[in-house]
C-alpha cells in the first residue's frame, strides 16, 4: 500500500510539457514531410521526433527550463528556435518557414583504371596498353614481366 502510494506521487508529481508546430517550405508553402526535430537543453538531446506527411511535429519534455528547438532537413537551412517553458504544458510554434538551402556542385568525374595484370588459372595476362615508355626509350627502358621483356615498338 505504501508502494503505490509512492508512486502515485511520483506520476503525479511530475510535470509534462508539449511543444507542437507545422514545417514548410518557403517557397512553395508545401509541407515539410519527415524533417527531424530535437528539443536540446544546455546542447544535450532532450526528445526528437519527425514532420509527418502534413509537416506537423510535437515534441515532450518533462522539466521547465529554456530549450533550443532544432530542425534539420536535407537540402533546407537549419532552423533553431528559443523556447522557454514554464506554466504552460503546451506550446504551439506555429507556422515554421524553411529556406531552401541550395548547393551548386562541380561536376564529378569517375575514372576507372583496367588491371594491369589478371591473373587466370594458370595465365598471366598483361594489359600491354597500361606498359608505356617514354618516346626516347632504349633497351634499358623496357619492362620486365616476369622474366620477359617487352620493349614499346616506336
């Protein structure tokens, strides 16, 4: 009896707080769908949840104090808002305005070298384009392949 007791109070005695908004975009007014939100305290995670598929998120906390709500979402600037709570369990932040956050990228370029030796089962093949030397080669120029030299015909 005394157990429950005790914990009745403990549930009871402790205070929970809702924090609530909609993302969207800027531009288009779209909702901001799957975007990640985490309430910090002091730079330490607090709770996390994400946008759902109407840019609507709602965070909880359990203390009163001053919060940092984070928002995240690729290809968007990342927002931080103030919150403070105190009396009131829950907050509404409303309307939140991402900016895109556009990257132009150079282009890339993907090189791709062959083999210059494969070996197949009992075959050693040599990839006679990748053996070069230079236009003023001689014989001490060559390239030695196990035993056999090969001399770039000019």
């Amino acid at each position: 009896l005394i157990l429950c007791t005790l914990c009745t109070f403990c549930v009871y005695g402790q205070q929970s707080f809702s924090i609530t908004g909609t993302l969207v975009d800027k531009a288009t007014e779209e909702p901001v769908e799957f975007a990640s939100i985490s309430l910090l305290k002091a730079n330490s995670f607090v709770s996390g949840a994400m946008s759902n598929e109407k840019g609507v998120f709602s965070l909880k906390a359990t203390a009163k104090g001053s919060y940092v709500v984070n928002i995240k979402y690729v290809g968007f600037k990342e927002v931080n808002r103030s919150v403070t709570l105190d009396e009131k369990t829950s907050i509404n932040l409303g309307k939140i305005s991402l900016e895109t956050d556009a990257v132009v990228l150079s282009e890339a370029v993907i090189v791709g070298k062959a083999a210059e030796v494969v070996v197949r089962n009992d075959t050693i093949e040599y990839n006679a384009c990748l053996l070069y030397t230079s236009d003023a080669a001689d014989e001490e120029d060559s390239v030695d392949l196990g035993g056999r030299r090969i001399i770039k015909n000019k």
